[in-house]
C-alpha cells in the first residue's frame, strides 16, 4: 500500500477492525517515511455457490434477490433494514465458508427460513407463503391453526373489519 501524500511504499498497518461479520476491514495505517496516516477499507471477494433453479436452470448469486424476499416479507414490521442486511451477510458467509460449488435454490429458502424463524414468526410465514403455494405452507407450519396462518398473511382483512369480532361476541 502506497502512502497516498508521498508515495512511499514503506506503510505500517497500526489498526485493524472488521465489519459486517468479517465481509470488510478497515485499516488504520502510517507512513514509515513521512509520518501520514491514513484509513483503507478492503471488501473481501467471495467466492460464492452457483444457484441451482427447480427447473434446474443455474444463477448466479445475488444479494438483492434475498434481500427483495426479505423486504417483502417483512413489510410493516418491526425489522429495520440493518437486520436484514445481517441475515444476507450470514447467509453469504455460510455459503462463502461451505466450499460448495453448486447449490439449490430451495437450500437457500431454508437458510432464510431459519434466520426469519428467530427474527419475526409474521415475517416468516409470509416468506414461506412466497416461497411454496399457501395449501404447502398449511401443512408446513404445524401447530398453527388455519385462521392464525390467513390472520398473518393478510393483517388488513382483519385490521381493517372490527365487525367480525362483534360478531362473533353476539354470538356466544
Ligand atoms: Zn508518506
């Protein structure tokens, strides 16, 4: 690394920190020859998995996709952004550090589910919702009831008819 003020190639790195899980480094550095400090951030490359399609039609990998399935399934709810940035950098690390050559997409699906499973349980039926056919998730998502799964996928039908719930209540 050059110093950047006098151009020697004689700098000493005096501090070194890691972010976003290990993807990136910053650098704190000193020229040997006129005393300059200065900062680099090094982006480490990795070398990521081929995404194999059901149809087996191969992709490369890509952030955004996930991070668009995280959007949407997380829209209105408590999650901010830098969360699901974190759950992409987990994923990508997993991936990076599993030296597999090919992987499925389905795997990947998996990978998300499970990051969501702990993040938010709305979040994560809808992100099962977009990923298999409702009537797969049904039978997926054991343990909750069917009125519980349509509840989440679609809050506004509930949200937005208080009448129901007077209904229901003259009932008894
Ligand atoms: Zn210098």
């Amino acid at each position: 690394m050059h110093c950047p003020k006098c151009q020697a190639s004689d700098t000493k790195v005096i501090d070194s920190r890691h972010f976003d899980l290990g993807s990136a480094v910053r650098r704190r550095r000193r020229c040997e020859v006129c005393q300059y400090r200065f900062t680099t951030y090094e982006q480490i490359e990795m070398e990521l998995p081929t995404i194999v399609k059901n149809d087996g039609r191969r992709e490369i990998f890509e952030r955004e996709k996930i991070m668009n399935g995280l959007l949407k399934s997380c829209q209105k709810r408590p999650i901010s952004v830098a969360e699901l940035n974190n759950i992409v950098d987990r994923i990508e690390l997993l991936l990076a550090q599993s030296g597999q050559k090919e992987i499925k997409s389905e795997d990947i699906g998996k990978m998300v589910m499970e990051e969501l499973k702990k993040l938010d349980p709305v979040a994560y039926v809808r992100f099962a919702s977009f990923y298999w056919n409702f009537d797969d998730v049904e039978s997926f998502v054991s343990g909750l009831t069917h009125n519980y799964i349509k509840k989440v996928l679609n809050p506004e039908d509930f949200a937005s008819n208080p009448e129901k719930q007077n209904n229901t209540e003259s009932l008894n």
